[in-house]
C-alpha cells in the first residue's frame, strides 16, 4: 500500500469531502428523500456486500461465493481459488451480483438511494422484478 502511485492521485482533501458531502445531504432533504444525516450521507448504506464486485465469501474448499446466506446455490459461486493460491473468478457472473436494476417503480421510493435496489442481490437474482424489501413510496409518508 502506498508508494509512488499513491502520491500522484488526486484526492480530495478532507474539509473539500466534509463539505460536498453535507451538500449532498442538503440536496437530498430538499428532494424529501430519506437519508442518513449524520454525515454518513446514506448512499447504498443497505446495500448488501454481496452487491459490490469485490465482495467475496471465501469458502474453506477455495470456492469463490458472493453471499454468506445462499451457501451452496449455484447462483452464488463466482469462482475458486486453485492449489497455488491464483483467484479465478467468472467475471460475468461476478457482475450480475453489481448490477443496478433499477425499475420504474424504484424511482417512486424515497429510498432509493440508500439501496439501489440492491438490498438482498441474491432475492434480486432469484426473483424477476425484485423489489427491495424496504420499499417505501413517497406517498406512504404521513
């Protein structure tokens, strides 16, 4: 970690992020879309582990899976580590596991962008039009 390559990135200073990010949050309350105010801003914050492409569940036989709950369901191995220690994932399906399915009636929740749709990817995988479960329309609020 470090060294050279590190040193020529140009990342934001932190009083720079603080700053966007409480703009972010401004913004969002403006829109009366529930989120995290904090400071945490709540984007993708129930999104689960599985979803993200570098989310792995390393299982003691060296096969490569995405979710801890869906063991030993084919959907849910992504690949294997071989004798030598080389990591051979199935890209493709790796990728369906990020993938951000967002339907129409996705864009009438107002937390969408806590989950992305991607609150149980394996529900999401099994179940065609999945919906999250925490599906809340803007007009269920009081």
């Amino acid at each position: 970690m470090g060294g050279e390559g590190v040193k020529s990135l140009d990342l934001l200073h932190v009083i720079t992020g603080k700053k966007l990010i409480k703009d972010h949050i401004n913004y969002i309350d403006n829109l009366k879309i529930r989120c995290d105010n904090t400071g945490n801003i709540g984007l993708g914050n129930e999104m689960c582990y599985a979803s993200y492409k570098n989310g792995f569940t390393i299982r003691a036989s060296g096969k490569v899976e995405k979710c801890t709950v869906a063991l030993n369901k084919s959907q849910n191995e992504v690949g294997y580590i071989d004798g030598y220690g080389n990591l051979h994932l199935d890209l493709k399906k790796n990728e369906v596991w990020s993938e951000n399915i967002l339907y129409d009636k996705c864009f009438s929740c107002n937390k969408i962008f806590s989950c992305l749709n991607n609150m149980c990817p394996f529900k999401r995988i099994m179940t065609e039009n999945y919906i999250c479960d925490n599906y809340q329309s803007f007009e269920d609020e009081g």
